[in-house]
C-alpha cells in the first residue's frame, strides 16, 4: 500500500501566507512568481518526502516533527520540511528556512 502525503492544517496556512509574504515583501515582482514559487517546493515535497533521504529532526527541533528534509531553493535559501510519518501516511507538520535563527542548529 502506497503512503498518502498530507499537510497539516498550521502548513496550508504557512504556505498560503508564504506566497502573499514573497509577493508583498518584493521578493517577486508579480503574485503569480511567489504562486510558482511555492508551488515548485510543495512539488519537492511531495516528489521527495518518501526517498529515502530525510533525517532525523534534532532533539530540539521534533517539535516541529520527528523528519525532516531539505530544499534549496536557490545559493542562499534552504528549506527545511519537518513530517511525521507512519506506515499509512506522512504528515508535513512544518516548514522553515534557514534564515529562521533557530534552523541554524541542523547545519552545526
């Protein structure tokens, strides 16, 4: 049996607040850019959560979930995906990136 991807409720609205964030920030000049944008790293997630290449959340970030995965998205942005995951599912229960102060413990 194949393993369902879902978000939690708290990442949809990380995830639609990302995308008015990027666009009202200026880091894209058009809406549609910061839509893509987000869009190219939920299909990251989805086409990479079940490889095998996660690992194990730091004790002092499980918090956020037990997983996590890494995107960069360009030289300067790294994104971290943090999922529970049973054998039935993967739940995406955060995501950050690493200019949240509190990310730079995974690259000690």
């Amino acid at each position: 049996m194949a393993k369902t991807i879902k978000f939690s409720a708290h990442t949809k609205s990380y995830l639609d607040e990302l995308t008015k964030e990027l666009y009202y920030k200026n880091y894209f000049s058009f809406f549609d850019s910061s839509i893509e944008y987000v869009d190219l790293l939920i299909d990251y997630i989805v086409e990479n959560v079940l490889k095998n290449i996660h690992k194990k959340s730091p004790i002092i970030l499980a918090k956020y979930g037990s997983f996590y995965l890494t995107y960069n998205s360009t030289k300067r942005t790294t994104w971290y995906i943090f999922f529970e995951m049973d054998e039935t599912q993967v739940l995406i229960t955060h995501i950050s990136n690493n200019y949240k102060k509190e990310m730079s413990i995974i690259n000690c």
